[in-house]
C-alpha cells in the first residue's frame, strides 16, 4: 500500500540550519563560519537536553514542504566523519543501513556522480510498493576543516518533488566533530493525501521527539503527525551515521554485520519512537539488501 510506506521511505534532505528564526544573525548558509556559529548558538541544547547526549533535532512543517535537521557533536575524528560521505558509493554503505532503503546504487561522472534509491516496506514480503530516485550528488566543499555535501532529486513518488539531502561536519578537536544531517522535500495535494490516510491509519499511534507539552500526569506529550514522520527519518539516518563509523576494521562482511547490529542498537535506544521489528528480522532483511548493493557495484 503506498500510503504505508510514503512516510517512512521518502528519501530526501533539508535546506541549511534549524530554522531561519534561529540564525537570522549567521553568516551565509553552506559555509565553514555557518556551520561553526551554529554550533555555538546550540550549545545551551547540545549540553542539557532530552537525549542525554551532545544532539539538538528540529523539525519544521510549511504548507507544501517538511524539513527536519540533526545536528550533534560526534566521538570520532573530522576525517574519519569526512571519509564517509566523500563518495557515492560512501554514502550508499550510510544510507543502506536504514531500514526502509532496500538498495543504492552508486555512480560517478564529472560533476561528481549520484545515488540511486529503492526504498520501500521494512520487510520485503509485506504488501507495499518500491520506488526509485535518483539523487544527484555535489561535493560543495571538501578540505581539512569543513565539508558539505548535498543530494539532490527534482520529483519522487505520488506529488513530491525537490528532495534534499545535506552533511556539513567540521572538527571540534582531534577526535570530535560537529556534525548536521538535513532531510527535506516538497508536496502536493496526492501526497498530503496519501500521508493524511498514513496517518489516521498505520501511522496513528508513531510519536516523534519534540515534546510539544505535557499530560495531565506530567509525562511529556510528543509531536505527531507529518513533523513526527520525518523526525523519525532524520533521526534514523544520523543513526547510520554513528554505526557507520563505529566500526572501521575487518572483513567487509564482518564490517556490515557490525555496522548492522549497531545501527539497530542505537535506534532502539529511542525504542517508542523507532523500533519496528526485532534485529533478527532486521538482519534477514539486511542481509537480502546488502546483496542486491554488492550485485550492483
């Protein structure tokens, strides 16, 4: 059903920064002094927040678009961070460790290649529909203290249209960087459709992470709805992030293996907002994924 999978699988990225409101004063967007200002203007959240980790996440829902940015300090070197996402086919080992990206096919050309996306239901056999995008891939910048990195793809699936991807990082020391990962895209009417049915359906009872009041028992009262949807995403992606760099050595199967069983660890850290299914699960679903990327490099 397209309606189940649109909210989960929409791969898209953001525009720069958590909210214009919030750096109206910065410099530019897209730029090493950008980046730097932001993170000391989110220093009061990265130090005290509900995460209990350096990590502010944001989300914004305009009348035709959703937006939604991470933006954390990392334990592991700027060039380790850097290295990740300085190819396609880079990019695709971070991506494919989402659950609902079942392949990426990387490619190269002079103005630095792209991805091709299939994303679709977390489990193979669960009724569903695939959908392929191609993301156009730009290296904007790439030197020893700064790199930004955007995605781009004019259309997706149902009335979505301008997908944007973002990963900026700089190095806070020798081994910490300050890292934003931005997912974004536009609708229409056929998608806010098919996300309204989502939602009063399979997606009704899905939380987000910002708490927008409390109950009558004083338990936080979290975000639903579209902002939730790519709350969720943004928040899972980052996490690919992390487990990708948490482990850098051994066989490449021993290395997937890893990075899997990591990636499913950190998500269900933030268990009420993204657990899905068990690893087992996770992992057979992986497993049948990661042979379709090898077939396709």
């Amino acid at each position: 059903m397209r309606t189940r999978w649109l909210s989960a699988v929409l791969v898209s990225a953001s525009v720069w920064g958590a909210g214009a409101s919030a750096h109206a004063q910065q410099p530019s967007a897209g730029s090493l002094p950008a980046l730097q200002a932001t993170r000391q203007a989110l220093q009061p959240e990265l130090q005290a927040n509900a995460f209990g980790e350096p990590l502010v996440l944001s989300s914004r829902e305009l009348p035709d678009r959703l937006e939604g940015d991470v933006h954390a300090e990392v334990a592991h070197p700027f060039a380790l961070v850097q290295g990740a996402f300085r190819t396609p086919a880079g990019i695709c080992e971070v991506l494919l460790l989402h659950l609902n990206v079942r392949s990426c096919t990387p490619s190269k050309d002079s103005e630095g290649g792209g991805v091709t996306l299939v994303g679709g239901p977390k489990q193979s056999g669960a009724p569903g529909m695939q959908y392929s995008m191609r993301y156009a891939v730009r290296t904007e910048v790439a030197d020893p203290a700064y790199l930004r990195v955007t995605l781009s793809a004019a259309k997706g699936p149902l009335s979505t249209r301008d997908y944007r991807m973002v990963f900026e990082a700089v190095p806070i020391d020798s081994g910490r960087s300050f890292v934003h990962f931005g997912y974004a895209y536009g609708y229409g009417t056929l998608a806010k459709l098919a996300m309204s049915t989502y939602l009063a359906t399979a997606g009704r009872a899905k939380i987000g992470f910002t708490v927008e009041g409390q109950d009558a028992g004083g338990r936080p009262i979290h975000v639903r709805g579209e902002r939730a949807a790519i709350e969720r995403n943004v928040m899972r992606y980052y996490l690919a992030l992390l487990a990708h760099l948490s482990v850098v050595s051994g066989t490449r199967e021993a290395l997937w293996e890893a990075r899997w069983r990591a990636w499913f660890a950190l998500t269900e850290r933030h268990a009420a907002q993204l657990h899905e299914y068990s690893l087992d699960e996770y992992l057979t679903e992986k497993r049948s994924d990661l042979a379709r990327f090898a077939a396709a490099k």
